[in-house]
C-alpha cells in the first residue's frame, strides 16, 4: 500500500525529532524512513535556508521513490526535486512543472524548525 495514506501506521505522529537543520544540505534533501511491522513510511524534508519542507517519498505520477539514492532529491542547480523516475520536475514548494504529472502537488508531510531542529507536525 502506499505511503502516503493517511492510515498507514507507520506514518510517525507529530512531534517526531528527525534532525538537526544543519545536517541537510542549503539547499538540498535527507530521506527518511519509519517501520510499524510490514508497513513503511518513506518522507523526505528539503532545507532552504532556515526552512523545511516535507513531503512523502511517493511520486503523484506512479508512486515510485522520488531519489534513486537516499537524500539525492534535488536538481544540480538545486531550484527542483526531481523524480527519477520519468523525470518529473518540482518545484521547492511540492509543485509539478514538468513531466508527467505536471499541475500535481507532492504529498505533505507536514515538518516544522524548532530552534534548529526538525521535527514532524
Ligand atoms: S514516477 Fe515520478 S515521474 Fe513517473
């Protein structure tokens, strides 16, 4: 089953620490993942300064992870996150610009910055 159902247990409530803004590139990406039994969660929070955004790591075209590596979601110039899977272009803000599901919007994973730290919400 997907990831981004809102059901899926694995999902971690808010208030979760992920990490310290510092450890994701400005700009840049960090992946993460949670368990409950067989089920998982995928997410990822992109830095842009002193913000972070997160979405779930599931494309609105197919479904599929948006990074073939972990933390690789952005563009080299760092403007977009790219699916690697058709090529699919985003803007920061969860956008498509480009590609096969342009005019979709990336899943929310709601994050927020509290004294340089990331934590769910
Ligand atoms: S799965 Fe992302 S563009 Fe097709």
């Amino acid at each position: 089953m997907a990831s981004f159902e809102p059901d899926n247990p694995a999902r971690p409530p808010a208030g979760v620490w992920l990490c310290a803004l510092g450890e994701i590139a400005d700009p840049g990406g960090k992946s993460f993942r949670f368990r409950d039994g067989a089920r998982m969660f995928a997410g990822f929070v992109i830095r842009q300064g002193e913000e972070a955004r997160g979405y779930v790591d599931s494309c609105p075209h197919a479904g599929w992870p948006l990074a073939p590596m972990d933390d690789r979601y952005l563009t080299r110039d760092g403007h977009h996150i790219l699916c690697a899977g058709h090529g699919a272009l985003f803007r920061l803000d969860g956008m498509c610009v480009s590609g096969p599901c342009e005019g979709d919007h990336l899943h929310d994973w709601t994050v927020e910055v509290r004294d340089g730290e990331v934590f769910t919400a």
